[in-house]
C-alpha cells in the first residue's frame, strides 16, 4: 500500500544507468564511433571545407608548445572542454584505452596552458593578462571556466583520473580569490551564464563549500544596482554587444535582481543556462525566494515562449526570446544548445521536485529539439530549429536566411555539436533520480540501473518512443518506493505488480509504489501511445487554424520528398483517420498516414488575386515522418504545422 512515507523532494540523478535500448544506445554510438573522433579532427582543423576551430592550436600556443595568433571566437575554448566532458561521459560505459590517450594528452596540453594563479583561458593567455576580467560582458572567460569545470567533473567521474579536476578546481580557486563580496575583490558576474551550475557540481564532488557560495555569489549579485555591465563598460571603456537599450541588460539576464524577474528575457541559451544554476542552488540550500522565481520563469517559458518541439528562443535578434505566444515557424531561431539547456533545467526542477510538468519537457526537448540538431551519421548539424522551411525562402529573404536548409559539417561557433554529445553520451542521467530509499523513473529509457541503495538493481525493457509497452525487473531484495511518470502524451495507461494491477491515483503526473521489493518482481506499465492531434493556443497567431500529429513523445513533420512540393498548399482532414505505417530511416521507426487535400495551382488563371473562393483541391495522402529525422534524405520543403479542414 502506497504509504508516501518516503522524502521525494532532492533527489539526485542516477550515475549509473546503463543504457541498451534501441533508440539511445544507437546515438549514444554515433556519438562515440562519429561524433567524438569527428570533433576532434573539428577542434584540431583537420576537417576538409569548414571554418577552422584554432581551438587546440590556441591552447598549444597557450601552452608555449606553438607560436601563432589567438583564433576563433573568444569563447572557443568551451569547444574542448565540452568535448572533454562527452569522452568523460562515454568513457564511463565504454572503455575505450585510444580515446582516453587522445583525451589525456588533451588534458596534458590544458595543464600546460594554466598559469601558476590557476588562471585559464586562452583568448587572455595570448593577447595579455593585463587585460582578463575587463569586459565580462562579452569576452566569456567564466563561461569557458564553467564549462572547464563541467568537463573536469565529468572526466573524474567517467574514468576516476584527477588530474582535469585538479586544473579545475585551480581555475575555480583563482575565481573565487577574484570574484566575492570582500572589499578588494571584483563584485560581478558573467554576462555568459553556466559557471553558477558547474560550480554547484564542482561542489557535490569535492563537497568544498567555496565553490556552492561563489555559485550563490554569482546568481545574487546579477542585476543588482549600480548594474556592473554599465559600471564596466564605464570603466574599461568597452562597448556593448547588444547597444539597444531596450534590450542591452536583460539580453544578459541582468536587468533586474533574479528573483525580481518574471518573464524569459533575453538570449536563450543563457537564460537556461542561468536558471539551471539557480534551481541546482535553491535545491542545495533549499532558498524558497529563488524556488519561486524559477517556478514562476518556468512557466512562462513552458506555458507561453516554448515550440511544440521543445526549441525556445524564437528569434534571431540576440537568439532570443521574445514575448507570450509569438512562435513564427520560419523565421524561428531555437538553437540546439537551448532546447539543451531547456533539458538541463527541466532534470532540475525534477531533482528538486517530483512534477510530471518536468519530465513531459525535458523528453519533449529530449526527442525533438535536441537530437533533430544532428544527423543520422552525427557528422552534420543544425544551428537553427525550423518548424517549417521552403528552401527558396532560406535563400533570399532577408528574415529567414540564418536557417540553415541543410545541417552543416561544422560552425565557425560551434556551440552546438559538442554540446549534443555531451547530452547524448549521457543520457542516462536524465532517466531516473534517487533519494533516500527513493527510485523515481523520469523516462523510460532501456537499460540496467544500480541503485545507491542495498545493492539494489532494476533491468528497464521499454519499447518507447515507438510503443508505449515498459516493463521493469527488480534484482534485489530491499524496501523502498518507486515513483513511476505518468507521461502527458498518455490518455490511458495500466500498471501492474507481478500481473495484480496497482490502482494508487498519481500525485503530480507520478504513481508511487511503497513496498519491500523481492529479487525479480516485475513491474509491468502500458502506457497508450497513439497518433494524436495537437492545437496551439489561439494566442499563437502563426498557428491558429492548424494542427500538428504527434505520437508518444515524438512530433511528426512533413517532408517534400514524400510528398511532394507545394507543402503549404496541404491540409488535413477533420476527420481524417491517423494510419501508423513502417519508417525507413531508423530501426523500429514508425511513420504517419493520413488522407487530406492540396490546393491545385494548374488550374489558377494568371491573376495574383481573384474574387471567387478557391475550391480546386485534389485528395492526397499525406506522409509524416518523426520530426527529429527530417533533412536526412536531401534539401526540401517541411512543415510540422497544417492547415485543417472538413473534407
């Protein structure tokens, strides 16, 4: 009987999931047979007709090892480190002795580079030292050391070797010596935000509680009045990035206190990055105020500025957001690395409290906004998210030309690839967290999860994201409780202990079952997983008249080459039945079918206007294909949004 004796707040995630399902373990591979091997010849300029990285010669310049320039954009440093942390993360389920020399040398070169304070970032490095700490706004040195210090994390974790957390943790001191509240101390914060949730991590692993009160420095000192940006740029004479004074402050997320701020502002990335830090640090110090800022920033990003796909940052103009319910699907930004970033806070939230609001986001992101940032090969990638593209349009019109009609071999600012690696390789810890005498299951991914508990196993069989059959086996003997996410995509669901159905009523989207579970009881859920129709708010003016089909967590999409050009020019039937038909593309895929009509323009006489409705329709069987997978087969049109009509 479900007792609810159990603490089920701060939670933290399982490190050791290990993944086997069809859908992850395949991209997990892709990201340690292609990806990881592909960005590194990336970071070493090694790839034929792309824009050099400089990011490994600017550290062996650093490192006294090269002569040269610094190259690249002055973050380009977070490149490496990003990489890092993707082979720390696949390192821990897959030994592979080449990848980790490859990786060590790497590390060897970065140990090189610090300075004696502990110091490290290559852009100062090469161009002077006198000049580091003197435009925060914009030069990203404490965005490179977050995420340094997520990589020397990750690689300690995924292969118990210290020496990247010893270069870190250095890095970490020397900000902490320079940034604080003490007179004689810099009193200040990144204008690139995600040092505030590395240091949080940083801290769990050394359990050093510096590195937790400089986080907690960082995020309460932001837009605090007199607004150090303006004081810098004062001071130091910079000129600002963004000079629009509207939108100068809060691009940074620092126009106001944080928990004085009420609506996502600002680049997206950044605004993700930041609310992750404060949910991981209200978490840790259990600080109600920040609790309910990020509650409240949550909901206007869930409820109001988020793409059905899980992208957010709809426009291009400082990659960012804009205001409720403006999503246009051409012109949309929804980079990579903020949907990304959307996971990130989302697991968060998750850890500080068990919602199934969390969970249904970070798997929408996961599955849809994230993974369709690469291709099948993981060796192209898209910057930019659309939701509907003509190729045309992306070519000539000023407003659409930074979406991309193809995913590119490498970016000049190449945020983004490593960034899914990282993702993906461990993606695992987003699928269950732990707590005391606590298993709860966020995603339903395939594999073997350890418990921290009375060397307690659970084995996951899961057919998801094609069907919505999981079954979980318990190794063990131990009592505990299990917490089980009732997804939102799920009208009518069953779940069963040892074949006796479990008729607890979900508190917060979660079933929970309290029990001593015994070696090889089984859990047994069927979740109803079938073609949906789904409707935007009518606030949402570009898609008001129009659905988009769905299936579990997974968004469908048009593509020209199944069903030809004039995409636009189709609608779906009201009433139209939705036919799951075999995919092509990838190992159990399931497609969509369903009949609806097309405008025919042969008939159209050579007016731009007439008075006289258009009625020329022709029946067409529409093909839908899973969103993430769209571009895999050549440049065309798409759309995920149609017009719906009576036929």
């Amino acid at each position: 009987m479900f007792m609810y004796c159990v603490n089920v707040r701060n939670q933290k995630a399982v490190k050791d999931y290990r993944v086997n399902d069809t859908f992850w373990k395949s991209k997990m591979e892709i990201v340690r047979t292609e990806m990881i091997p592909y960005q590194w010849k990336a970071l070493n300029d090694q790839l034929k007709d792309t824009v050099p990285s400089h990011c490994i010669h600017n550290f062996k310049i650093a490192a006294g090892m090269a002569e040269g320039e610094f190259g690249g954009y002055v973050f380009q440093d977070s490149d490496l480190a990003k990489w890092l942390e993707a082979v720390g993360y696949t390192l821990a389920w897959h030994e592979d002795s080449d990848l980790e020399s490859t990786a060590d040398q790497a590390i060897e070169i970065i140990e090189k580079a610090q300075r004696e304070d502990g110091y490290l970032d290559t852009y100062y490095i090469i161009n002077g030292l006198e000049k580091r700490w003197t435009n925060l706004a914009d030069n990203h040195e404490l965005y490179c050391a977050g995420h340094m210090i997520e990589a020397g994390v990750a690689y300690y974790e995924g292969t118990g070797k210290k020496k990247l957390l010893t270069i870190v943790q250095r890095l970490a001191d020397c900000i902490d010596r320079t940034f604080g509240a003490k007179s004689g101390k810099i009193h200040a914060y990144p204008g690139h935000e995600i040092i505030e949730m590395a240091l949080v991590r940083l801290y769990h692993v050394t359990g050093e509680e510096r590195y937790l009160n400089l986080a907690a420095y960082f995020i309460n000192e932001r837009g605090r009045s007199p607004l150090y940006f303006a004081e810098e740029q004062k001071k130091n004479g910079n000129t600002f990035y963004w000079k629009d004074s509207l939108f100068q402050y809060q691009y940074y997320q620092a126009g106001k206190p944080v928990r004085e701020q009420d609506v996502a502002e600002g680049h997206a990335v950044r605004a993700v990055y930041l609310y992750s830090g404060m949910t991981a640090l209200a978490k840790e110090i259990q600080d109600e105020s920040l609790l309910k800022a990020v509650k409240r920033l949550w909901t206007d990003v869930t409820k109001r500025q988020m793409y059905i796909t899980g992208a957010i940052g709809s426009s291009e103009y400082g990659e960012a957001f804009t205001f409720g319910y403006d999503l246009p699907n051409a012109e949309i930004y929804g980079e990579t690395c903020a949907s990304i970033g959307l996971v990130f806070w989302a697991r968060r939230m998750l850890e500080e409290e068990l919602d199934s609001d969390y969970a249904d986001v970070m798997e929408r992101a996961l599955y849809n906004g994230c993974v369709s940032g690469m291709s099948m090969d993981g060796k192209r990638f898209f910057y930019v998210n659309p939701l509907e593209i003509n190729p045309e349009a992306c070519k000539k019109d000023q407003r659409k030309t930074h979406v991309a009609i193809e995913r590119q071999k490498w970016f000049g600012c190449a945020c983004c690839p490593p960034n899914l690696a990282r993702m993906i390789a461990s993606v695992g810890n987003y699928a269950c967290s732990v707590g005391e005498k606590l298993a709860a299951f966020h995603l339903y991914i395939g594999g073997e999860v350890v418990l921290p508990f009375d060397d307690v196993r659970i084995l996951v069989d899961s057919k998801i994201p094609w069907s919505g059959d999981v079954c979980l086996t318990m190794q063990g003997t131990a009592e505990y409780m299990l917490a089980l996410r009732i997804p939102g995509w799920c009208g009518k669901y069953r779940v069963c202990l040892n074949g006796e159905e479990v008729c607890n009523e979900p508190k917060k989207g979660y079933i929970f079952i309290e029990r001593e579970f015994k070696n090889g009881d089984q859990v047994q859920i069927e979740f109803e997983m079938i073609p949906r129709k789904n409707y935007a708010h009518p606030s949402v003016r570009e898609d008001l008249g129009k659905v988009a089909l769905s299936k579990g967590p997974l968004i469908y999409c048009l593509e020209e080459i199944d069903n030809g050009s004039g995409i636009t020019r189709m609608f779906l039937g009201r009433d139209s039945e939705i036919r799951e038909i075999q995919g092509i593309l990838e190992e159990e895929e399931i497609d969509l079918e369903v009949t609806g009509r097309q405008f025919r323009i042969d008939e159209w006489d050579n007016s731009l206007y007439r008075f006289e409705r258009p009625n020329e329709y022709e029946e067409k069987v529409l093909k839908y294909i899973p969103y993430y997978l769209w571009n895999n087969r050549g440049v065309g049109e798409m759309a995920v949004w149609m017009h719906e009509i009576d036929i």
